[in-house]
C-alpha cells in the first residue's frame, strides 16, 4: 500500500476473523447472566464432547477467566483469559493465550429486540493454528450449549 507521497510501502496483513451471530428466544439479562458466574459458563462453554475440568471467573474488568477443556482421552488444553471491558448487559470482551502460543481477542455483544437477545461473537487470532480453523465448529456447539442453558433459565425464571 502506498501512503501519501512519501513512497514507503507497508504490507496489510489480514489478522485471522471468526465471527458468529446467534439469537436466543430469552431475554437478554438470562443470556448475560450465563456468562456472568463460573457454575453457569462451565455448563456450556466447553464443546461436547469435551468437559470442563476447572472454571474459574472473576468477573470484572481487569479479572480472571481461567477454563480447562478435556478431550475424551484426558488432554487437557487450558485458556487463561482477562476480562479487558465489561458493560453490563452489553458487551463483554477478553483476551486469551490458548494452545500453540495463540493470542486471541474475543468481544461478546448483547442486543435485545422484542424479547429476544442477538449475541455476536467476534474472535482475532494472532496467528492460524489447527485451534483457530476449528473455532467455527466450536462456537457452534458452545452456542447450542448457551441456548440450552439459557432454556432452563427461562423455564424457572
């Protein structure tokens, strides 16, 4: 690309992009509120048939977001995350160090309309690893996952 007439050429690299939109038929404090305690996000964020082994969520700007993710044959593949913002029933965003050194920036946003909730996800990857080309087919599941207990929400709301 060049800039201006100064004649210095710079290389644009397209950082690696997952985004995702899903609407939940619940409003948007019970979907906010699966993500806001560790008991509720290590019911859906770990795809099947992986399992959580160990949630840990100090929800606040600044706080921990640690989660553990076991294969069927025991690996194990930990996430150790920092809440970078939270606006409340709005935006949620945090940055991570997953597996293979990948830094990953993940901003969840929240719209309501007509009592149900739009939830976008958009996730940057430092780099693409095996990780990053399946997070498509992993948010999928942890989106089923949510749906699921945001359902049960509703149900004893």
């Amino acid at each position: 690309m060049l800039e201006g007439n100064s004649g210095v050429m710079t290389e644009t690299k397209k950082v690696p992009e997952l985004v995702m939109v899903r609407t939940f038929d619940a409003p948007r404090r019970l979907v906010w509120g699966a993500w806001t305690k560790a008991e509720h996000v290590a019911r859906w964020f770990t795809p099947r048939p992986l399992t959580t082994s160990a949630c840990e969520l100090d929800f606040r700007t600044g706080g921990a977001f640690r989660l553990t993710m076991r294969m069927p044959d025991g690996v194990e593949f930990p996430m150790d995350a920092v809440f970078r913002e939270i606006v409340p029933q709005e935006r949620i965003v945090f940055g991570a160090a997953i597996h293979g050194g990948v830094q990953v920036e993940t901003t969840i946003s929240f719209a309501e309309k007509d009592g149900k909730t739009t939830l976008t996800v958009r996730q940057t990857y430092s780099h693409e690893t095996d990780a990053t080309r399946g997070a498509k087919q992993g948010w999928t599941a942890t989106l089923d996952q949510l749906g699921e207990v945001v359902a049960s929400f509703a149900a004893t709301a």
